[in-house]
C-alpha cells in the first residue's frame, strides 16, 4: 500500500491534484483511492442532513465547529478515526492478495486535506508521501473570508507565509499560480518520480542536494550552494557514499 497526504490552503487545487494521481495511479495497474482525514466528518454531516452541493457555507460551519468540538475532547479523535479506515484498507489489501495473486493491484491512498500538524505526525508514521500546494502570487477565491480563520486553515497559511517552524513539513512544493493546464502539466511531471520515491521505500532517504531540495520547492536552485555541494562531494567522495549507506539502512529498519 501506498499513501500520498496533500497539504494546502482551502481551493489551492488539492482535490484536483488528488483525482489527476488517481487517474495516473488506475492507468498504470494499482487501485486508487482518496481518503480525506474528513471522511468521517462528512459522513456525520451527510446523517445530519448537510451537503456541500445543497449549501456549501452551512456544510462548512458544521464541519468545522464539529471537527473542532470533537478535537477538544480528543485531539486524536479524527486521526485515529483515518488510521482505522487504512488498516482497514490495508488488511483487505492482504486478503485479496493471498486470495488472487495474479489479479492482485497494489492500492494507493490519496489523502487530500492534510491540515494538522497530528496528521502530518501520521504521514509520517504510515510512511506517506507528503505534498503541499501553494497558490504563490494567486489570489484564492474567498480569500477573504471570514472561515479562513479557522484553525483548519492556519497550518497552512503559516507554510505559504515562510513560516521557519513550517517550512520544512512537507516532502514537496508545488506552486498553482497560474493556469490549470499549467498545473497539471507541473504535477505530472511529477508523477512517476514520485511513484518511484513510494516503491522504493525512498521517503526518508530523500537527496539533500540543492538541485534536488530545489526541485522538491518548485524553486530554481541557489548557484552557490550547488557549487558548494559539488566542491564537497569532489573532496569527500567517500564521505558521501557512506552517509548514502546511512540513509539506506535507516529507510530499510524504518519499514521492519
């Protein structure tokens, strides 16, 4: 099993990104699935007689103030909640496995509203790919509204603000500041580097080079520091290799 958490500001292109990795995902032999962290949420809202397509703003308002509600009493509540679906997933996984090897997908969960810092504690344990969206320079619809202010939004408002004690959350960057076929020209670039990362188990053992930290922000790299990293790797060629090994063996007991 495979999971991808998506981070980002409400009407960043989170959803968008979800279902074009979905359809990348299908095509190339696994089975997809997008599991938000609020798919118990909305299913409370949904017996409560709330739907987004009937009144957005009242579906919202309840969400949230019950989302928070429920985070007062536990702030593990609706966490605890998701990682039950996946070892759900996950033990139905294995059983049709054992059951038909041959028709066996490998299934990839797609989360698309990482918002809070104990979710991202959870991609972490589940060994997920975390990827955040930014608008850049965009003006996001309702960028002024007053819902914005809920806590729900303030992770990520602090990650696109350059936040120091934020900026280092996420595995990947990707700015959607211009237009759709842009965007999704941009992310599926992406797409089998970060298939690769997830089948390889490579997600704690990402290259620390400026290039690759650059490609990784959706940023042009600092002239410098790749000198400097060049300059290093020349003079302590063994040194690199060595901390490669490092990293390897730390990824390798990680998912015993």
């Amino acid at each position: 099993m495979m999971i991808i958490m998506i981070g980002g500001q409400a009407r960043v292109g989170k959803t968008t990104l979800a279902k074009w990795i979905a359809e990348f995902a299908y095509q190339n032999g696994y089975t997809p699935k997008i599991l938000p962290f609020a798919a118990a949420l909305k299913e409370e809202a949904e017996k409560k007689g709330y739907s987004k397509d009937k009144d957005a703003k009242e579906y919202r308002e309840f969400c949230q103030n019950l989302g928070s509600e429920m985070r007062k009493q536990d702030s593990e509540y609706w966490v605890n909640k998701f990682r039950d679906k996946i070892k759900e997933l996950y033990n139905d996984e294995q059983k049709d496995l054992a059951a038909d090897p041959d028709t066996w997908h490998e299934k990839v969960i797609i989360v698309d509203d990482c918002r809070y810092m104990n979710e991202l504690a959870a991609a972490r344990d589940l060994m997920a790919l975390t990827i955040f969206v930014s608008p850049g320079d965009r003006e996001l619809i309702d960028h002024d509204a007053d819902w914005r202010q809920h806590e729900s939004e303030a992770m990520a408002i602090n990650v696109d603000n350059g936040d120091k004690d934020h900026k280092d959350l996420f595995h990947y960057f990707i700015k959607n500041s211009e237009t759709t076929a842009d965007y999704k020209k941009k992310v599926f670039a992406k797409f089998e580097e970060w298939f690769m990362i997830l089948s390889e188990n490579l997600v704690v053992n990402l290259c620390s080079c400026e290039l690759c930290v650059a490609s990784r922000e959706d940023r042009e790299p600092d002239a410098q520091t790749v000198f400097k990293d060049l300059m290093e790797l020349m003079l302590n060629p063994n040194e690199q290799e060595t901390l490669g090994k490092a990293k390897r063996k730390k990824a390798e007991d990680g998912n015993s």
